[in-house]
C-alpha cells in the first residue's frame, strides 16, 4: 500500500470556500478510481498550501495517475506545480475498530 502526498501552492488571498469550490471539480472522478483507496482533500489558509493524500493500491498506480497529464491539471487549475512525494505505508491504526495492519 502507498501514501502519495501532493503539495501546490495557492494564490495568497484564496479563501476555504474557493479553494473547496476548485476541489468539487475533480472530486467526483476520483469515485470511480480503481487504484485509489483514500483520497482526502487539505487547505492551509495560513500558508496558502492546497493538495491531497490518497492511498493506492500500489506504487504503480501512483505513478500512472499522477503523470504529465495529472501535473499539467494542476498548474493549470491551481497555477503552481504539484510537490509529490509517494512513501511506503507500513502500518495502519484503526481506532474505530480497534484494528492495526501491516502491509
């Protein structure tokens, strides 16, 4: 399993509900992902910072997903390049349940 982290920087004066409005966009597409099992939406008003984590599947389905047409998306919806960082996901706490699983 893969925790992908994207970053992108926002225009300065962005408000939640602009920045929410942008996500709306996108979001229905990624309902019909195969390869994504999470996605949560982020915005940080203080430092102007929008993005995403989503788990995958695996590694591949990161990469095949956030591609050139994925980036090109980005800097064109939110004016600044995605910042990704893809990492192993090793363990993963479920208080609701009470679960722990290692992948």
């Amino acid at each position: 399993m893969i925790t992908e982290l994207v970053f992108f920087d926002l225009p300065p004066d962005i408000t939640r509900e602009a920045v929410l409005a942008l996500y709306r966009k996108t979001a229905e597409k990624w309902l019909t992902n195969p390869d994504l099992i999470q996605k949560y939406y982020f915005f940080d008003p203080e430092r102007a910072l929008g993005g995403g984590v989503y788990i995958w599947k695996d590694r591949e389905a990161a990469e095949r997903w956030h591609g050139a047409e994925y980036r090109q998306m980005v800097q064109t919806m939110y004016g600044s390049p995605p910042r990704i960082q893809i990492l192993d996901a090793l363990l993963h706490v479920e208080p609701a349940s009470g679960k722990l699983a290692e992948y």
